[in-house]
C-alpha cells in the first residue's frame, strides 16, 4: 500500500549500550496508516512497540540509532529532516499521547495556559482565539466544566480527566497522525471505558490516522481497524482486527489470544501461558525468535528466518509454517 | 516513556557496591580528593616515624630558620622544627575531626532513627531538641562552653559534637520518614520484625549513605573549627601542635619569619579541598540517577 | 465452620490532624476510608477483591495484617481477635502478604538468599524446621544463583516469585496478594497465579487476591467482593456474580471491561462521570451519583448490607434478584 498518509519502511533500530554487540529493538519493521483509520500495534515487554512510538514522533533515546528503513510521512521521509524541521513537524502532524496522563503536563502552570501553548504551531489564531479552542476542544473530549478546568492545574485533575486532556492538548494541534501509547494503562477500567469511547467517537470527526500502540487485547478489540502484533522487535502478523481475533495465523498471535483471560470462554481456573521469555536482542537470534517457545517450531526455524507469508490482501504472517 | 523499562525487562542491571569506587577513582576531583585525604591520613597516622624532630623539642639557639635542608619548612620563634609540627599538627586536626564528626554521626544516625521511626510523641520531644540546638550559632556557643568549662581538646570535641547532631539528626530523620513507609518496611512489619531489626537491618543501611556523604563534608568544617580556635588560644592547648596554634605563632612573628604563616595555611587549604573534593565525589559515585552518566 | 479470617464491621480512618490537634479528643478530623466492611475467608478458599481508585483495597489488605490500624470493627484470625484487642503476632506467623510492587517490597541492600531466610530468623523458627533459600527458589521455579543477587539485580517477574517464596517460608494459611498482575505480560501472568492457586491444592492455602482486572478473577476467584470508594456493594460465589451482577456499580464495572474480542465492541459506555475523590464521598448512597437507576431517596439514606440469597450480599436500596 503505497501513498499512505504514513509509511513505515524496513525500520531497523539499535541500542548501544556499553561494549559488546548492539540491541537490535526494531528490525526491519513495516506499517502503514492510513487517514481515518485506527492502527493497533501490540507487543508484549521486549517486543519494541515503545521504541516504534518513539521512532514515530523522532523523540528516542540519544542512545538509539536508526540502522536502515524508513519513516515517511506523506511521502516525506523523517530521516531527511533537520531536527528544527522535525520540531515543527511535531505537534502540526504528528503528535503524542502518553501512558502516564501525570507527567504528561507540567505541574506547575495551569491547564489552559499549557492548551493555548499547545497550539503556537498554528499561525492564524489570536491568543484569545486559542483559548475559546481550547475550551471547545475540552468540553468535545467530555471534561463538563471545560472552562473551570482551564483554571486548574494539572494534580486537581482525576487521572481520567488528565488523561482526557492530553487527548485534548494532541488534538488541538490538529495531527495528521496521532499517536497513543499505552493510552489507558494507568486508567481504572470505567475510566478507560470512557477513554476508549472518546477516541471512538473522535475517529468520526478526526481527519487523520490513529495509531494505537498497547499490550492490552482488549483495547485493540474496543478500537482498532487493523492490527500489527510484535514480538522481538519484528510484526510477526499484521492483519484486519477481526482476523487477528478470529482467524490468526501466527502461533505467537493464537497464543496471546489464548492466554487473555477476557477470551477464554469456559472457566479455566488454570491460566493458559506462554513457557519462556522473549530472546536477548543483542545480538538477535538467527532462526524465528519465537521458535523456542513455539509449539509448531521445526528444525528449519530454529536455523532460518522466516519469511512473510501474504495470506489474503489484509493478512500476513512471519512464519514458516503458515501457508499463502 | 516505557521503552528504557522494555529494554531492561530481561535483563537484570549489574551489581552496584564496586562500581561506585569505580565512579568515584574514575571522577578526577574524587580520585584528587581521596590522593589527598589518604595522604593526610598517612601523615596523621605515621607522624612519629615520619616527623625528622620531636614538635615540642625547644631550641632556642635555632630559632626563626629559614627553609634549609636541616629544616624543610625552617624553625619557629622557639625553635622548634616547624615541619614536623605541621606534620603533628596533621594528627591533632584529624583525630580531633574525625572523633567529632564520628561520634556526632553515631548519636545522630541513632537520634535520626529513632525520630523517624518512633511514636509521635517522642519525635517531636526530639525535634524540639534538635530546633533548640541548632538555634545557637556556632562559634558563640563554642566560646560559652569554652567559658564554662575550659578550653582544651575535651571541650572543642563536646562543642563540635553538640553542634553537629542536630543536623545530622535532622537529616536521618527525613529519610527515615521517607523510607517509612516504603514498600520493604511495610513487608517487614507484615511478616512480624521488631521495630529493632527493622531499624538495624533495614533502615540503617538505606539511609546511611547520605549520611557519610555530609560527615566527609563537614570534616574540613571542623578542621577550620578546630584551627580557628586553637588561633584564638581556646581550643589545643600549647604546646601540642595544632594548624591553629603554628598560624598564631607564625602571626605573630611574621616579620622574623614569614615561612611559618605558609607552612601553617598551605595543610589548612589542602585539607580542607581534599575533603570536600572527596565529600562531593562521594555524593556523585553514590547517586544512583548520575551512574547512568558515568557508566557510559 | 469457623471462617479462617473474619472482618466484622471493621472501618479505618486516617487520622488528619497533626501537631496539637492530634491531642483533641477524638483525635481531630479524619478521612473515613473504609466502613462497616464484612468479609469471610475459609480455609482452602480463593477471595478475590475488586475495587477501582479510592475503593480502599490495598487499606483493607494493610488493615487485616495490621500495618493500618482500624478504627472500628471486630477482625479474627483462627478464631481469635486480632487488633487492637488481640495481638498479630499470630496472624503474622500464619498469613503472608505479597505487595504490588515485588521489587519495591524487598530491602534493596540484603541479598534475595538474606531474605528469603529472615521469616525464620524473625519468628525464632527451629533449625530443623527450616528450609533453605535453594529449596524455596526452587518451590517458585527460580535457580538457586539467584540467592545471592541484590532485589535491584532481578526482573520484575524473578522478584515476584522471590516474594511470593518469601511468604511461603513459613507455610502460611493465608496469603493476600495485591495486584499480583500488575505490570505482568498476558503470557506470563499465569504463572504467578497458577503457582498461588496451585498452593490450595499442595498446602490448603487460602488466597485473597486484590485485582481490578475482572477478567483474570473470574477465572480464579471462588468468590468475589467488590468495593466503592470504601464501601463493599456486593460479594458472593464468583460465578453467580458475574451471571447475574445484583449491583448497578457490578454490572457497569463488567459491561466497562474492554473486550478483545472486536464482535463484542461496545456501542455506548455503561458507565459516566468521575469516580469522586474519597475526601468528597457522596451522601446516602456512595454510588448514587453515577447510578443508572439512582432514586431520590439513594441521596440521602445509606443502605445496608442485604442477603439477597445464601452468600449473595448487596448494598443497595433497589436492588432485586431477578
């Protein structure tokens, strides 16, 4: 899928952390988004769905280094950018929600000055104008007293509505691309009930791509259209948020599925798990770095990475044993 | 962001304990620091091996010399070899500091706890102590002790003691609040410890480390003490050599021999660097959030 | 029967006052944060307890190993008082607790082999009764090289499993484990769960589990209780809880629980509004601000606990069986 909104091509990322070989987070990861989709990348821990967020908005770690692929956003590729230009295009294209609504504002000075801040991107608008956006913005993302709340500073805010607010302080700086990390993790259950019913409600009047990035099954069942399930820093499947629930095809994948208590549908007083850990990414291993704890891993996947299997237009898996 | 915490997820971090001597010989003020208080301490230790003349030995047909090879740093109004009462001096600044500054941290560190840890009631007894103590400012209080009881060696320990616990005291106390209600404390008294074994086992070693960091910076505050007094004629009594005495002596006599004076202020600022230096490189190998920048 | 821990009543206020107000009688202004709370563990029997922020979960659990104390309310261990009328010196021999955040509850200057043998130093424990820091890695799945690393030195998962090998020790009849999930991969939550329940089954041990993840208690809870801003509204037989929720905070938490499963998305939220702040608990009924069927009289009379069916209880004016 060529001439998406963005486009993410072989994305390769490494860590140097001390002597001794690189940790290989990203290798050879591709996505695309679309407008007016919502995109789920999920990963378990290791498996480089954080790295890819913060590839995404080119916020990583000094330590990491970009070893091939690329980030293009409509067409233009990320790498090009100085890093003044990269600045600019945070927040006017693409812009961030983050796991912990708490660090996501400074403590210090009030919500509303920090919304209008938000928006000094946007040319147009005078300060007063911002506000009365601000506002507006604040009261479409459910926060009642809208006005009120732009008084406030951010720890007089329950963590629902701080993280309602950050949603708010992403969309006012109107993003082609939004992306969430881990957007719910830190909410009790109704709270992120009603996240997730914002952001569903906002993909109809949002005129962008969503990209949610989260270990939680359930909040990909709840909003995604397509999926990217990661492990070891690869998409081992990416496919239609029904087929990856209903029809996977990647042992990792049914597996996960299988181990999410909310998808057992008889009582298992037994929890289903995955025996193992992920691999040690420096260096990666040769063969499929799910082989080891794979229940379908032959001798040829210990020793060859597997190729990506297109099983339909929509789908694809890493794998050796599934069949196109 | 979660990322760094995905990266470290499989594997554990490495031992701390070694690396932060590593940190602290890898720091060139540190490793400044430690050459200068590890020769002091050698001086202090060693002074009467290393020392060529006995201090107090009196010479009078050799006084005011200047530097020779016979007297490194010459003699001083009554001819006594004044190197080897710097080097003497050493031992008195030292013992004297670090006898005060140790015994402060003792009383403090278990004042601190006990605070902290302790019924309400019985903290804030301690606090209005420490709040009390530390209202009088040092060197008045000093002099009024010296008033009372005398001057001498004896006194200027007590003073320094009194004067030091209150801070000391305060400062364990806020990390054992801090830590009070940390998680592993918590796990301790679920599984039944005395209040004993907590503070001894678990709080002591974690709140320790602050601790030794502000004694090693308050040492060459109790050198300057020491020195300061000992100038005013209050504190060493002649004729045990102390830093304070020989800058008096060499006052005095400034114009028969300036090389006193120098001889005097030279250990005094060395000291006084050499522990601070030490001091702060401490507090940096010790940090666990600066060992990031350094492990690179 | 008798239960092996019984709560009866029991409140827990934090007191607000410091200083000399402290010393006014009553002991000043204080934050309610638990109230009236009845709850029965048995022997051999898995509790789970299930509260969002506020609910006053992790009070409870501090509560019953007396790391909080209560204010009001009879609390018994074996058949004996423990708290303010009664020591816990035996509830601290027998029951275990396991804290949300494993690394945090290990004392980060001794070594994991220290700590795993202290249990025994604490309780005087005879040299013959005791196990070594190997067989009890062992018992968790974990080699015994890891005795000697510091509790900073060990992954998440590697930690919880050292505390819970910890509150195995001394074989104790109760653990309270909080949130033992937290933070733990879908793949490998089992493990830490499958070990604690299978321990019903090796030593009777009975396990209350602190979650707000419903998904993973359905499965392995006997029975459940759930909390609300420091009242428990409903508790009974897992099972029939989830089949038929008596109380309308049981129902929206269920309907709210995100589902993987993208046939079953939801179309429209079960719930509104904020969970208000502890220090501004609504009057009568603590729910009623958010409660789909909310009457007049839900503002302003508290209800009480009621025995709809053997082992069902709900605190709800309007609540039925249906």
């Amino acid at each position: 899928m060529s001439g998406g909104l963005l486009e993410v091509e072989a994305l390769s990322v490494a860590y140097q952390r001390g002597p001794g070989p690189a940790v290989e987070a990203l290798r050879g990861v591709s996505l695309s988004a679309q407008t007016g989709e919502v995109v789920g990348i999920v990963g378990e821990s290791g498996s480089g769905k954080s790295t890819l967020a913060a590839a995404l908005i080119g916020l990583m770690a000094p330590a990491a280094q970009v070893t091939g692929g690329s980030i293009r956003l409509r067409g233009m590729d990320l790498a090009d950018l100085s890093a003044d230009q990269m600045r600019a295009l945070r927040g006017r294209e693409i812009a961030m929600v983050f796991q912990d609504p708490m660090t996501s504002f400074n403590p210090v000075i009030p919500l509303g000055q920090q919304l209008v801040d938000y928006q000094h991107n946007l040319q147009g608008p005078s300060r007063a104008q911002k506000r009365q956006r601000a506002v507006a913005m604040l009261a479409r993302v459910g926060i009642s007293d809208a006005v009120a709340c732009m008084g406030r500073f951010p720890h007089e805010l329950s963590g629902g509505m701080r993280q309602r607010a950050a949603v708010a302080a992403a969309l006012l700086m109107t993003p082609s691309v939004l992306v969430a990390d881990e957007p719910t993790t830190a909410l009790d259950v109704t709270m992120e009930a009603q996240v997730l019913h914002l952001l569903r409600e906002l993909r109809r009047d949002y005129h962008g791509a969503i990209i949610v990035v989260t270990h939680h099954l359930g909040v990909i069942g709840e909003l995604c259209d397509r999926v990217y399930v990661m492990y070891a820093g690869q998409v081992v499947e990416q496919a239609l948020v029904d087929d990856i629930y209903h029809a996977p095809r990647h042992p990792y994948t049914a597996a996960l599925i299988a181990c999410d208590p909310g998808s057992l549908a008889r009582l298992t007083p037994v929890l289903p798990t995955i025996p193992g850990r992920p691999p040690d990414l420096a260096p990666p291993p040769k063969g499929c770095a799910f082989a080891p704890r794979c229940g379908l891993a032959m001798d040829l996947c210990r020793t060859t990475p597997p190729p990506r299997v297109q099983v339909s237009p929509t789908q694809s898996a890493l794998c050796h044993r599934v069949q196109g | 962001m979660s990322f760094v915490a995905e990266l470290t997820e499989a594997e554990p971090s490495p031992p701390r304990g070694p690396s932060a001597l590593r940190a602290l010989l890898a720091d060139p003020m540190g490793l400044f620091g430690l050459i200068v208080v590890a020769g002091f301490l050698a001086m202090a230790l060693l002074a009467p091996w290393v020392a060529p003349y006995d201090p107090v030995k009196i010479d009078v047909m050799h006084k005011f010399l200047p530097p020779t090879l016979a007297h490194w740093a010459g003699t001083d109004q009554l001819g006594r070899d004044t190197l080897s009462r710097i080097i003497w001096g050493a031992r008195t600044a030292l013992s004297i500091a670090l006898l005060a500054t140790g015994m402060a941290g003792v009383v403090g560190l278990l004042l601190g706890m006990v605070a902290g840890f302790g019924p309400r009631w019985l903290d804030g007894v301690l606090v209005l102590l420490f709040d009390s103590l530390s209202s009088l400012p040092m060197i008045l209080f000093a002099l009024a002790v010296i008033t009372v009881i005398g001057p001498g060696t004896g006194t200027l320990i007590l003073v320094v003691v009194l004067i030091s616990i209150p801070g000391y005291a305060r400062l364990i106390r806020a990390q054992t609040l801090a830590l009070k209600g940390a998680d592993y404390i918590l796990a301790e008294r679920a599984m039944g410890a005395s209040a004993a074994r907590i503070i001894l086992a678990h709080l002591m070693p974690n709140v320790v480390g602050p601790l030794v960091i502000v004694v090693s910076m308050d040492i060459p505050v109790v050198i300057m003490l020491e020195a300061g007094l000992s100038y005013l004629n209050l504190g060493v009594r002649p004729p045990t050599p102390s830093w304070g005495n020989i800058l008096y002596d060499g006052y005095t006599s400034l114009r028969s021999s300036p090389t006193i004076v120098i001889a005097a202020g030279v250990p005094l600022v060395l000291s006084t660097l050499g522990f601070t230096f030490l001091g702060e490189g401490l507090r940096d190998a010790l940090d666990p959030t600066l060992q990031v920048r350094v492990r690179r | 029967m008798s239960a092996l821990f019984a709560l009866q009543g029991v409140s827990v206020d934090l007191p607000l006052a410091s200083g000399l107000a402290a010393l006014l009688p009553g002991g000043g202004p204080r934050l309610n944060l638990l109230e009236d709370i009845s709850l029965e563990i048995g022997s051999s029997e898995i509790v789970g307890l299930v509260g969002e922020s506020g609910s006053g979960k992790t009070t409870l659990a501090r509560a019953m190993l007396g790391l909080t104390p209560i204010s009001g309310g009879t609390m018994q261990f074996q058949g004996k008082a423990v708290g303010p009328r009664g020591s816990f010196t035996a509830l601290r021999r027998h029951a275990a607790m396991a804290f949300q955040d494993p690394v945090a509850s290990l004392s980060p200057r001794m070594r994991v082999g220290a700590l795993l043998t202290e249990p025994y130093a604490i309780h005087a424990i005879p040299k013959a009764e005791r196990r070594s820091a190997a067989d009890l890695l062992a018992e968790v799945g974990l080699s015994a090289q890891l005795a000697s690393r510091y509790p900073g030195e060990l992954s998440g998962g590697q930690a919880r499993r050292v505390c819970v090998a910890r509150a195995l020790a001394l074989q104790p009849a109760l653990m309270v484990a909080d949130e033992p999930t937290a933070g733990l991969d879908v793949s490998v939550q089992g493990e830490v769960l499958n070990l604690m329940t299978g321990l019903r089954a090796s030593l009777g041990l009975s396990l209350l589990i602190i979650s707000h993840n419903l998904a993973m208690l359905r499965h392995v809870s006997d029975r459940i209780a759930i909390l609300y801003l420091g009242r428990m509204v409903e508790q009974g037989p897992t099972a029939a809880v989830f089949a038929a929720p008596l109380h309308p905070y049981t129902r929206s938490l269920i309907a709210s629980e995100p589902q993987p499963d993208p046939r079953r998305r939801r179309a429209d939220l079960a719930i509104r509004g904020e969970i208000p702040s502890v220090l501004q608990r609504p009057k009568g009924c603590v729910f009623h601000t958010r409660c789909p069927i909310a009457a007049d009289f839900c503002a302003t009379t508290k209800p009480e606990m009621r025995q709809l069916a053997p082992g069902r209880l709900v605190r709800c004016h309007l609540a039925q069986l249906t």
